[in-house]
C-alpha cells in the first residue's frame, strides 16, 4: 500500500484553490488551426464538410481569404441590409417554414441552395425548391453575388416587419443559438422575442456601419 501524503491537508486545499480560481477566471479562447490564444473579437473560419464554425487567429485566418474550393473557407466580417429585396408575401408563405425567420445560403458540401430556420432544437434545414430560389434570385441581382458556404440572404418577417440582410454565416447561427437557448414553452416566451428583437438591432447598427464605412472609402 502507497503510504499517505504528509502534506495531503495542504495539498487537497491547495487543488481546491486552484480550482476555484480556474472557474471563476475568464475562459480564454484559442485558435483552433495553431493553437495560439486569440482575442474575444476573432476571425471564424467555415468547415465546408460538416457545416461548423473554427476560431481562428489572423494569420491562420488570412491564409484562407481567398479560398474558393477547400475544406476551410473564411467567413466575412460585416452584414450588409438590402432595403429594396422584393419578396411578397406569397413568395414567402410557399416557403410553408413555421417561424418568419430563415436564412437561405449555398452549401457547397450538398451541392444546393439551403434554407435554414431557428428552432428550439436550434438551426433545422428546410425543404426549398429550387425553383422558388430562382423566382428570387431573378428579382433580385444581389443573391447572385452571395458567397458559397460564407454567406446567407438571412430573412426578418416577424410581425409586421420585412427586413433582408447579406449576413456572414455564423451571424445566422449566432441567431439560431440564441432562439435555443431562450425559448421556454410552445410559443418560445417573451424573453426570446425580445432577444431576438436585439439580435436585429444590433445588426442593422453593424450594416449601417459598414455601408457608412464603404461610402466613406
């Protein structure tokens, strides 16, 4: 039998210290390519394989700013509004989706256009016709210059509004996990509407900011 520790008072109080102090310090991030630590403002990096999310430093970052075919693609910064999309209200209820909130991108990994909506089991695709996309896409030029994987046409239609963003792809899940994670009930609760309802004031300030940053150039 291994004889006891002399110090195993100390040292047990000690482990517990260290512990506490680890819980209760800020969880560090790191870059998910080198390893480096990152800030909490970072650059994300799409896997095209298995449609996730990596942390990534700036210089692993920028040697994927102009990748089209690969297994990592970099996800864009800024969103961006389209005030004149032009999708009725027909165009819409076709889309037969259970929440007015979606977002549509390429997925390259499928080799088709998706659509995506928040749910309580987080972002769950949706059957979408190819021919309904199209429908869109001819109405509006701008769908044609969306990014593969990176970026989404993310849709706002709650209530009375009609908001169309170009959103970089983990904005759109950002928006999804949020609804997870506040929805209570069979309705979703107020607290998730009115985080929702943040989440899009927070984003139209960031479109408006880097349209004002565009026309500033």
């Amino acid at each position: 039998m291994r004889a006891p520790n002399a110090n195993w008072p100390e040292n047990v109080y000690s482990a517990l210290w260290r512990l506490k102090r680890n819980r209760a310090a800020p969880q560090e991030e790191y870059c998910e390519l080198c390893g480096a630590a990152i800030a909490a403002a970072h650059r994300h990096l799409w896997r095209v394989s298995n449609r996730r999310t990596a942390c990534a430093c700036d210089a692993c970052a920028m040697r994927f700013a102009n990748v089209v075919d690969g297994h990592f693609k970099l996800i864009p910064r800024d969103p961006e509004s389209i005030p004149g999309f032009q999708m009725s209200d027909a165009q819409w209820e076709s889309l037969a989706l259970p929440i007015n909130l979606t977002f549509f991108y390429h997925d390259s990994a499928a080799g088709k256009m998706t659509a995506m909506y928040p749910s309580p089991a987080g972002a769950t695709e949706s059957l979408l016709p190819m021919a309904k996309w199209e429908a869109l896409a001819e109405e509006n030029p701008r769908l044609a210059l969306i990014k593969p994987d990176v970026e989404a046409l993310l849709v706002n239609r709650l209530v009375n509004t009609r908001e169309y963003f170009i959103a970089p792809i983990d904005v759109c899940y950002e928006l999804a996990g949020l609804v997870r994670a506040h929805w209570r009930g069979l309705s979703g609760g107020e607290k998730v509407w009115d985080e929702v309802e943040g989440f899009f004031g927070r984003l139209r300030a960031r479109a408006d900011c880097s349209t004002a940053e565009v026309r500033g150039a």
